[in-house]
C-alpha cells in the first residue's frame, strides 16, 4: 500500500508544447493558414497560440534550452529536438474544409481515415516536420 499523499488527477490538458526552428515559418502556419490566435510572442523564444481554452506553446530550442534571465519567472530551461505532434479538435465537415485550404496552399496530407471508432482524422505536417492532426473530438471517448 502507497504512502503517498492523496492527491486530484488532473482534468485537462493546459497547455502543450511543439518546437520550432523557425518562428515567422510557425506564425505563418499556425496563425496565417490554421487561423489560431497568437496572443503572446517574445521574438526569437517563442509564440503562443489561444486554441480554445487551451494554449499551444510553439518555442524555438535554442532559446528555451537557456536559462530564464527573469527571476520573477524561473521556469526551468527545456525543450526538444526532431519532429513532435500536436491534435487539433474539428467537426468531420470542418476537416474537410481544412484539407481543402490546406492542400490549396500547397501542404501535402500525409494520411487521412477512419479510426476503427469511426472518427476521422486528417494528417499533415507543419514547416518545421511536426505532425499536426485534425480530429473528430470524439476519437478517444
């Protein structure tokens, strides 16, 4: 038997993470083509983007892997290297509009199907070789 304090699982996702080597590359994808909302960017560390009630943290690695230089702020260094992967929730119908715009832009879709559940996802990848889904909401509950 645990010692271990008692203590609430978390209920949602805050925020997630990708990294980048080009932010203006990131801005242009994620905020031009998808259409998120960048609401806070420090030049050459990073953008972040509102998606929902969520945030997605888009950093470039050589800036996050360095030490905060606020004291106000410590946030520990930390960051990533190679592709990571980021889902985006849309309607089946949304999807389909977002394949659109996005192949009329000229990204390639790297799959598109049905989970054995039956929702659908879209994959493309974004400028820096993230995989970036688009998803039925439902395609885990």
């Amino acid at each position: 038997m645990s010692t271990l304090p008692k203590a609430a699982a978390p209920k949602a996702i805050l925020e997630s993470a990708i990294y980048v080597d080009d932010l203006k590359a990131a801005r242009d994808f994620y905020g031009g083509l998808i259409g998120l909302e960048p609401f806070l960017t420090v030049e050459g560390r990073h953008i972040f983007f509102r998606v929902g009630s969520s945030v997605l943290l888009v950093f470039n690695p050589d800036a996050t892997e360095q030490p905060t230089q606020n004291p106000r702020l410590p946030v520990p260094p930390h960051g990533a290297r190679g592709p990571g992967h980021v889902c985006f929730t849309l309607a089946r119908d949304e999807i389909a509009a977002m394949r659109a715009r996005l192949t009329e832009a000229g990204i390639a879709v790297d799959a598109e199907f049905d989970w054995p559940n039956g929702a659908h996802s879209l994959y493309v990848r974004d400028p820096a070789g993230n995989s970036v889904e688009f998803a039925e909401g439902w395609l885990w509950g």
